[in-house]
C-alpha cells in the first residue's frame, strides 16, 4: 500500500512537472526528472563567440547602405542615397570650423525648416534646413568658409537635401 501512494505522488510530482514547463512556454526540461543529462546547449555559447556581421557599405560612397544621406568630412563631399545607391551627388560641402566640428556618426532627420532662423547666430538666415543633430542641420551655406558644426550646402543642394528628406531619415557622417 506504502509502494502504491508513493509511486502515486511520484506520478501527481511528474505529472505538474510537465505541467509546470508547458505553462511556461516549454523552457523546462522534463527528462531532469527522469534522471536524464539535458543535451547541451550550442546556440548560447555559438551566439556569444560569434563577431557581429560587418553593416553592407553602399558602393560609392563611406557610408552603410541604410543611409540616406551620407557626409565624408575629410572629402567635403556629401550625398543622397536609396537603398543603397547614389541618386544625388557627389556634392560639395563645408563643414564646422576646429572647436565647432560636425559631430560624427549616424543620426536621423530630426525636423526641417524652409527658413530658419538662427537664435544663435543673431537671427542668421538659414535656408532650407534639415536638422539631423541637436542644433546641426544640413542648409545653404557659404562654400568658401567653415560652418559653425553645420553642412553647407550650395542653394541648389540644399533644395534638394530639404525636398529628398523627410524625418527620421538615416544621416551618416563620417571623417
């Protein structure tokens, strides 16, 4: 009788065993309690030693086929992209001056402006700005001097930078 309960509570034990892991999603294994070694998991060491894919450069240009504009600083030279492929440019920029450099890196279109206005600059005119950096945009600007962080554009670049982009864009910059 003592065999009977025991064998009895070892199967209700089992059986709200299996029931416990498929209630959460099946990640337990039942076989532990049959005595049984789990099989060892590959994908968790594979994943860790794994290097991360290189991002796929749009030909061209230095920037990863998931920008839409992309900036070399050291070039002076930006452009458009669609999927990875040039539909604007190379075109001439100029960047920001020593102690005001364009920050590098990957960003999106924050907002645009047709007219801005700059507050720092004593109300500095700003043509067709697309702004992809807290207070650093793409505009038309002076081709002869450096911006204040800004790219310069010329009054027909910037055109069509300001109609080609719409927020949340990828902008890359790069040295």
């Amino acid at each position: 009788m003592r065999v009977r309960r025991a064998l009895a509570a070892l199967s209700t034990l089992a059986a709200a065993a299996v029931l416990t892991a498929c209630s959460a999603g099946g990640t337990a294994d039942v076989r532990l309690a049959a005595g049984t070694v789990p099989p060892s998991s590959t994908s968790d060491t594979t994943a860790a030693t794994t290097a991360p894919a290189e991002p796929e450069m749009a030909p061209g240009v230095p920037c990863t086929i998931t920008a839409k504009a992309c900036v070399s600083l050291s070039g002076k030279q930006a452009w458009l992209l669609d999927e990875g492929k040039i539909v604007y440019g190379p075109v001439k920029i100029m960047p920001g001056k020593k102690g005001s450099t364009t920050p590098v890196g990957t960003w999106h279109v924050l907002y645009k402006e047709k007219m801005h206005l700059s507050k720092e600059f004593n109300n500095a005119p700003m043509p067709n700005s697309v702004f992809f950096y807290n207070g650093v945009a793409f505009h038309q600007g002076s081709l002869a001097k450096y911006s204040n962080g800004c790219v310069h554009l010329s009054a027909a670049v910037s055109l069509k930078f300001f109609s080609s982009l719409d927020k949340g864009d990828e902008v890359q910059v790069v040295r």
